[in-house]
C-alpha cells in the first residue's frame, strides 16, 4: 500500500477545485449578468414611473 504525502494530497485537491471552478464559473457569470440587467430595468421602470411616461407607454 503506497502512502500518499501532504503534497500529493494538496496537489489532487488544487486539481479537484480547479475542475470545479471550471465547471461552475459560466453559470455564476450569467446569473451575475440577469442580476444586473434585473437591476437596471428597475431603476429605469423606476424613473418613468416618477414622470408619469409608463402612462403614456401604456396607450
């Protein structure tokens, strides 16, 4: 039986997380970007609704 050192077990480790990272970024990077465009079309809903414009859009 072959016993693995503490550098062999930290080098499969880095290489588990790497494959992880790779696996979840695309999906944290377009929940990042709903996120975003959720945010700006409030703000922007927001501020026609101040000046009475959602009204007019509404016609």
């Amino acid at each position: 039986m072959k016993s693995w050192s503490v550098v062999d077990r930290e080098t499969r480790f880095l290489y588990c997380v790497e494959g992880l990272i790779t696996l979840l970024a695309p999906g944290i990077l377009w929940i990042s970007f709903i996120f975003t465009g959720m945010l700006g079309l409030g703000r922007s809903f927001a501020g026609e609704r101040e000046e009475g414009c959602l009204e007019g859009l509404r016609l």
